[in-house]
C-alpha cells in the first residue's frame, strides 16, 4: 500500500484526560543587565509525579510539559505537526511511521533514538494511567528501520490517536535514565524539553533550569520556579508583590483586584473540563439508578455554579464540554425538582433518606460547591458530611474506590471527543484509568467504542450524541461546570497563552 503524509486538521482545539504555602520569597533573580532571568510561577496543587507514566492529572502536567517532548504536538491552527519527529506518515489504518530529528539531546547528554521512543510508549501503553490513549499500540510491532526511523501498528483503527500523541503521556524517555533511576525515576526526570529538573520540595516547589543542548529556540530566561500557593489569594498577593510573575486559578473574588491594578494583567480562556459531581457506582445505594437520578433532582446545579464561580465559565450539561468536537449543544441543564427527588428516594426504599459522604479536594470553589449541596440534599433526607482531602491522597482514594460521592474534573486532552468520555466513563478504566465513579453501561461501552474508530463523519457525531444522552440518562454524574483558565501575571511578562488544556507552555515567555 502506497504511503501517504498524514495532516491531520483538528476542526475544534479540544481535549478530554486529573500543601502548605510558602510564603514571600522576594524578588526574582535579574541578571548582570538588569534582565530578569528567573520565571516565577504560583500554581494551586503540587505535581503528583513527575513520570509521565505514573499520573494522568494536570498539576504534574503543568511541570512535565516544561521538562518533556513529543512526537507531536499542535501549532496554532490546531494541526497536528512534528515535534520530536522530523516527519510522520500513516502508512495504513493501523500503521504509523516517524523519522525523528537528528541530535537532539535527553538532558543526561544521551542523544534521542528510536530505541528510547520504542521504550517509552511500550511503557506508556502499559500503563494503567495514560493507557485510554496508548493501551491501543501493538508492542509487539515495532519496527526500527535505523536509529532515526520507527513504525508501529495499532490494534484498532482509531481517529484520534495521533492527535492523543501530544498528551504529556506521550513524552519520549531517555531509557538509559528510566532503567538508572528505577523507582526512583518520578524524582529524577530526564527529558528533551527546554528546561530540565533540579529539585522538588514537595508541597513547596519545583526547581528547573534551562537547559543549554536544547534542539530548539532557547528560552529567555535561565531558571523557572513552580511554587505551589493552595489558596488563592495567597496567589494573587505574591503577584502583587512581585513574588511570582505568573499565578494560576485567580479566584473569581479576585478577578477585579488583578484587573484594576496596573501593574497587572488577566489572561482567560475557556478550558475543555467537565466539572461533576461522581457517584460510586459499585456502592450502596448508588447502584441504584433511582438514588442517582434523585440526587440530580434534588441539586440546583444552576444557582451552585454562579453562586460559587460568579461568571467563571459556564454551567455543565453534558460529559463533553461545549468547544470539544461533537459536543451535543441540545442538551440542557438537568431539572431541579426536589419533589421528584423525594419521590424516587421512596420507590428505591430510602424515604427516609441516608448517611453518606462527599470528597473533595481542597480547592476552594469545590468546598464551597459542597456545602450548598450538603444544605440542598438535606431537604430531601440525605445527611452529609463533606470530607477534604490533599490532592495527592485524593487521587488514591478514587482509584481505590474508597468513595461515596466525589467532585473532580476531567479535561480532554487530545483534539478529539473520545479522550473526553472512554477513560471516565468506559467500563474497562474503572478506578486508576480515570472511571472514578466505577460506572459499568453495556450500551455506553458500546457506543463509547463504536465512537473511537470510526472516521470523523456525521455517522460518528450521530454516536457521540447517542452517547452523551445515554450518560446523562443513567447518571453517574452529575454534570455540574465547564471550567475556565483565569491567569493573572505582572504586565512586563509576555508571550503568556493559556491552554484550555489546563496545562501550561512556560518556556515561550520573555520579559519586557
């Protein structure tokens, strides 16, 4: 079969994919010029890992897309084009071909080569975190023409699985330092990025520095610093000082303070996460559709979104945000109807209501969103005690399935609609794979991978609105927000773009 350069057009820029502070460390370092050399940035969680492989949650990949490279990756129209790769071709369905660029570097001064990329997504695909992406590759079909050259198959054909290469999961390893560390690799990253790993105080920062062999443009600064602010004035008050010149998550409390200062700038962007409220499907009583459906009910998501996120993005009706590919725009916010509540709580025997629990983790909004429910689910008998938990055991915990009810975002991290439903919501990804809520649907699953390798075409559209009808009818969430990047940074930092990935790129920016 004759070969054919694969360009590949994504039509929507929209992916689906997951401490104490610090305070006051001064000014940022300048150099002899009066340059200022350091990039200071304050983010709301620590990084849970810094091994690819090992997570699936955007604080880690906030500090890995820093470190790491891809094959691939997007450019500005949404294509996706070469990264570490010089070329790329799709040979057949299930075939794919990469010629990799010559001499680039993994910051232990080993030169990239088709073995390290053969190494890292036979590792990716086994595992359990990223595998919703690369659990599809054939390892054992790679093919290693020379030191530049790699093809591989998949085992099904699947439309967004190039695209899915850009995920941080994706990044190429230098195998020599994978095997050198051992388990201790996710504390001693090694990658082909622009900056490279120093330290990691963990619930404190990250430490990274430019990294001089780097294939690429060199960034404009020597030294970035990720310090990790949980609460989000404490954030907007080291911006106005000067001790960060980036800070993530502005609350919308204080959106107005960072805009009305002059010194300071607001950066927003409508990001590719579904907030939502996820119920533990393995347990009782929430193995009982009619329990699920109650709590909707009984839930006025519309008032506990805008009161807690006052006009930061929008209120979630579905499992695929709104700016993903085949997002089905019909759907409306579920109804808030607290008598129907009461009603399918006495056909599922619970007339009298229960105890049970929610989890969270500590960000602000999502506490606050947890205490209106608690308020409104006491209406209808439900006794609820709301339970915070650092974000690190946060995650372990829903992998564990040690949950009742749970709030979580999940993004789309790939160009494509089916990284925003087949690892929360297929039945086979339950627990670690990102089905936290343990939901098992013979027709979701179905459509789920019907979905997944067909082309894109109103045929395929036409599954993916089946499918988010069917996820809303058997709720095993409810949807709650579709979120928003809210960046706040001092006015002399430039070249600053916020991803709707929730995952930042650092090293384009300079200062004036």
């Amino acid at each position: 079969m004759l070969k054919k350069k694969m360009k590949v057009l994504v039509l929507l820029l929209s992916f689906c994919f997951i401490i104490p502070l610090f305070s006051g460390c001064g000014k940022t370092e300048a150099t002899k010029d009066g340059a200022k050399d350091t990039l200071v940035v304050a983010t709301a969680y620590d990084a849970k890992s810094l091994d690819p492989h090992a997570v699936n949650d955007v604080a880690s990949s906030n500090v890995m897309t820093q470190i790491y490279g891809t094959l691939v990756q997007l450019n500005d129209k949404g294509e996706v084009v070469p990264m570490l790769a010089e070329s790329f071709t799709q040979v057949d369905d299930l075939t794919y071909e990469f010629k990799l660029k010559k001499g680039i570097k993994f910051h232990n001064g080993e030169e990239m080569k088709a073995s390290d990329v053969k190494f890292s997504l036979t590792r990716a695909a086994k595992s359990a975190l990223v595998s919703h992406i690369f659990g599809d590759i054939d390892t054992d079909s790679f093919n290693l023409t020379d030191d530049y050259t790699i093809s591989f198959k998949i085992k099904t054909p699947s439309t967004g699985f190039l695209a899915g290469l850009v995920h941080t999961g994706g990044s190429i390893l230098s195998e020599k330092a994978v095997t050198a560390a051992g388990e201790n690799y996710a504390m001693n990253p090694v990658g082909t990025g622009p900056f490279k790993f120093v330290s990691w105080t963990k619930g404190d920062r990250v430490e990274l520095e430019k990294f001089n062999d780097f294939y690429g443009d060199k960034p404009k600064f020597s030294k970035m610093t990720l310090r990790v602010i949980p609460e989000p004035t404490n954030r907007v008050i080291e911006l106005e000082s000067g001790g960060v010149d980036i800070a993530y998550e502005v609350s919308a409390n204080d959106i107005s303070r960072v805009e009305e200062n002059d010194k300071l700038q607001i950066l927003r962007v409508i990001d590719n996460s579904t907030q939502y409220l996820g119920f533990n499907n393995l347990k009782a009583p929430f193995n009982d559709i009619k329990v699920r459906q109650a709590i909707s009910y009984a839930l006025d998501t519309k008032s506990i979104v805008e009161t807690v996120w006052r006009g930061v993005g929008k209120v979630a009706v579905g499992p695929i945000s709104p700016n993903v590919m085949y997002s089905d725009k019909s759907l409306q916010v579920h109804e808030y109807n607290v008598q129907k509540a009461k009603d399918l709580l006495k056909e599922a025997g619970f007339e009298k209501g229960f105890k049970t629990t929610i989890w969270t983790n500590e960000k602000k909004e999502r506490v606050d969103m947890a205490t209106i429910m608690q308020s409104q689910l006491k209406e209808v008998g439900i006794d609820v005690e709301i339970k915070v938990l650092e974000w690190g055991a946060y995650l372990d915990g829903l992998s564990k399935g040690e949950q009742d009810m749970f709030m979580i975002g999940w993004t789309c991290q790939t160009p494509d609609p089916d990284l925003a439903v087949y690892a929360p919501l297929h039945s086979s990804k339950a627990g670690p794979g990102g089905n936290y809520s343990f939901f098992k649907d013979a027709k979701a699953d179905e459509l789920i991978m019907k979905g997944r390798v067909m082309k894109n075409s109103p045929e395929r559209e036409a599954v993916y609105t089946e499918l988010q009808k069917e996820v809303k009818d058997q709720a095993p969430w409810v949807f709650l927000s579709n979120g928003e990047q809210v960046v706040g940074a001092g006015k002399n930092v430039k070249g600053f773009v916020p991803s709707p990935f929730g995952y930042h790129v650092l090293y384009n920016v300079s200062f004036e």
